[in-house]
C-alpha cells in the first residue's frame, strides 16, 4: 500500500531537535513521537503501554511511518522524552493550536492550576509539577500552559502565560489567587477585559467590596445594582444563581488607585439543593468589564469549563493524577499530549459519544481513528490533499 502522509498534527511536531546522540538514532524521533502522541490518545498510561501498542498497531502505522527498524522498545520512548526539550514541544503544541483555533469574538479565556499528583519523584528531590493553563472556552482548547514548581508560583507564572496569548478582544477569568492589579493592568495593556474572583488574600479590596453588597440580595435589591438569575437542574441537582453588578465604582477606587482598570464589582449568590440538603455560598468579583448582568453571568459561569471541560476529564478518561511518569522533562511532555489527545477526541463533532467512548473507539478502531486524524478541522488543507494524491 502507497504510503499516507504523517498524519496532519504531527507536521508541527517533526522538526523538532532530536537530543539523542548519533549511535543512539535508530529510531528517527519523527517516528517515536508519533508512536507516543498516538498510543497515548489511545489510553497509553506508561512506556510498556506505548511499545504494546506499537506493536499491536504495527500494520496500520507502516501506512503513515516506514518503521525500517520495526518497532521501538519501550526504554526508548523512556530516553527520549526524560531529555526531549519541553520548550520545544510547547512551541509545536502552540503553533498546532494557533492553526486550528477559530476566531471567537469576546473568547472567554480561563486561567487556572492543577498539580499532576503523581509526577513527584522522591529519587530526584522533584516534587509533583503545577501546571497553568489557559483555556479557551469556546475553542474548547488549551491556548498556552506554563510549568511551575509548586501552586503558589501560580501568580508569577499567569504573567507569562498571558505573554503567550493573542489576547486582543478577549476575557480573562481568574480565580483568586492571580487577582492582582499587575495582572489585570496587563490584561488591560492587551486590549483584553478581565474578571477575577475575590477572597481574602485581597483582604481590604475583599472587605470593601463586601461591604458594599452586605444589604444586598434577590429580596433587597438596589437601583444602582443590575441583578440576574439562573437556574440549572441537572441529575437531581437544582442550583440557583443570583447575579449582581453595579458600575459605581470610584469611590472603590479612589480607595485603592492601584485598582484604577476597575470598572464594576459584583456577587454570586449560589443556592444548591441536592435532594435534602441545601448549601449557600456568595461569592465577589472585580472586572474591567461594564455593568451587564448577563455578560457577568455568562463569563462567570464560562470560567469554570476549564474544571469541568479540562482538568476533570484529564484525570477521569486519562488518568493524569494517577499517572507514574516522574522523569526529566517526560511529564510536562506527557501534559501536552494528553491536552492535544483530548482535542483529537472533541473533534468528532458528529459524535454524541462521551469523551471516554471516544477515546475507547480511537483504541479500537483504525477507521475511526484515521478519519478524526486526516478529517477533521485540524487537519490542514495541503497535507489532506497530500494524503489523498499519494
């Protein structure tokens, strides 16, 4: 069978530097990503799982890979991504995302941590990677992730990050631990809004925000406070959710002219009832946004999709607290794969299938896999025409 062409992502992966020495090249690093980044769409938790599946799949990888030395063991895979430069798979994995991504009028993006629990290596003196990631919630993707050494490096890690987005016409949502005037004059000198949520480590700006909605609820409301309500019912859980905003805010900033990009304050007052139990939180927020209580809404609510949409799939369909990889720049690596694994599963838009279902057909079926790599929206429109003349 004529070869296919590498399937399309991996164009943006094959120049990258390959930090083996020349006796150690047999396997070329072009073949031994795609071996990995396809194993690990494929459920792949460790080495072994990458070199059994190569193995398993070995007739339908010669159609995009001449694999002149069969297939490698897993202590190569193992070598090369300890020492493969994680700069370099970040450049790949953005230039990948800059092509597929869709202009998205007021994106929301959303900034947040999480700690791949298992990634600690005792043996090293490493303890378990942070990472921070951008998510863009229309998209569905991670436009940037940035490695810190532990949670609370988060704030010095968001500057970075925001460095690496085209942030113009954008939202940015952070929780509280990068509400910072720096950030937000940032976001601001971007051309972007921001909302950020607000505790106690802001401890005044929280105090007089508070302050300022203590007489204020969906049964006293204000003139100057605009309100919205929404409700979502969903496996027996039924939440409530009061919204309220106000523009009146200079005194609040005559009081911290730090704060000066400040253009409205607000709360969430959320009610959830799970069948007998009923719980209550309120929560405060400071934007650069005007006074909508919709947009506020909205945007409040877009923020959590990188919990819900990103990080809790990662551990629930691929297993990342629980993963074992521990060495050199192998996690980080492994953290980009299984953003972009992740992506490949979304694509199939037909699809009504969980994400878990999806991932399990990749596993099972080299049709179904090989129409997500070469025809969806990822796939450029010279490499599909490539693969179809060959």
């Amino acid at each position: 069978m004529t070869k296919q062409s590498i399937p399309p992502l991996i164009d943006y992966f094959k120049d990258i530097k390959d930090p083996r020495i020349e006796r150690n090249k047999a396997y070329p690093l072009v073949e031994v990503i795609v071996i990995t980044l396809l194993a690990i769409m494929a459920f792949a938790e460790g080495w072994e799982d990458i070199e059994k599946y190569g193995k398993a799949k070995e007739p339908w990888l010669r159609k995009f890979l001449p694999l002149q030395h069969g297939i490698p063991k897993h202590d190569v895979y193992r070598r090369v991504f300890v020492r493969l430069n994680s700069e370099a798979i970040e450049q790949s994995f953005m230039a990948w995302v800059r092509a597929i991504k869709r202009d998205i009028e007021r994106e929301v993006i959303a900034i947040d941590g999480k700690t791949v629990r298992g990634s600690f290596n005792t043996r090293e003196d490493h303890k378990a990677i942070h990472l921070v990631s951008a998510w863009a919630t229309e998209n569905r993707l991670v436009f940037a992730q940035v490695k810190t050494g532990e949670k609370s490096n988060e704030i010095t890690a968001i500057p970075t990050l925001l460095e690496m987005i085209a942030l113009k016409g954008c939202i940015v949502t952070i929780d509280a631990m990068g509400c910072q005037y720096k950030i937000a004059d940032q976001i601001v000198g971007a051309q972007a809004d921001y909302l950020f949520s607000l505790k106690e480590n802001q401890e005044t700006l929280y105090d007089d925000v508070k302050t300022c909605f203590e007489d204020v609820d969906d049964t006293h409301p204000e003139a100057d406070v605009s309100t919205h309500t929404t409700f979502d019912v969903d496996h027996g859980r039924l939440e409530r959710r009061f919204h309220g905003i106000t523009g009146d805010v200079s005194w609040l900033v005559e009081r911290h002219p730090a704060w000066n990009s400040i253009k409205s304050i607000g709360f969430i007052d959320a009610r959830r009832e799970i069948g007998d139990k009923v719980s209550f939180q309120r929560r405060y927020y400071v934007s650069s946004l005007p006074p909508d209580p919709v947009l506020f809404a909205t945007t409040a609510r877009a923020h959590w999709g990188i919990e819900n949409s990103l990080h809790y799939v990662l551990d629930v369909v691929y297993r990342e607290d629980g993963a074992r990889i521990k060495s050199g720049n192998a996690p980080e690596n492994w953290a980009y794969f299984r953003k972009i694994a992740l992506t490949v599963a979304r694509a199939d838009e037909e699809s009504k299938d969980s994400i878990k279902s999806r991932v399990k057909q990749m596993a099972w079926s080299d049709e179904y896999f090989e129409r997500l790599l070469f025809h969806t929206s990822f796939a450029s429109e010279a490499l599909l025409s490539e693969a179809s003349s060959s």
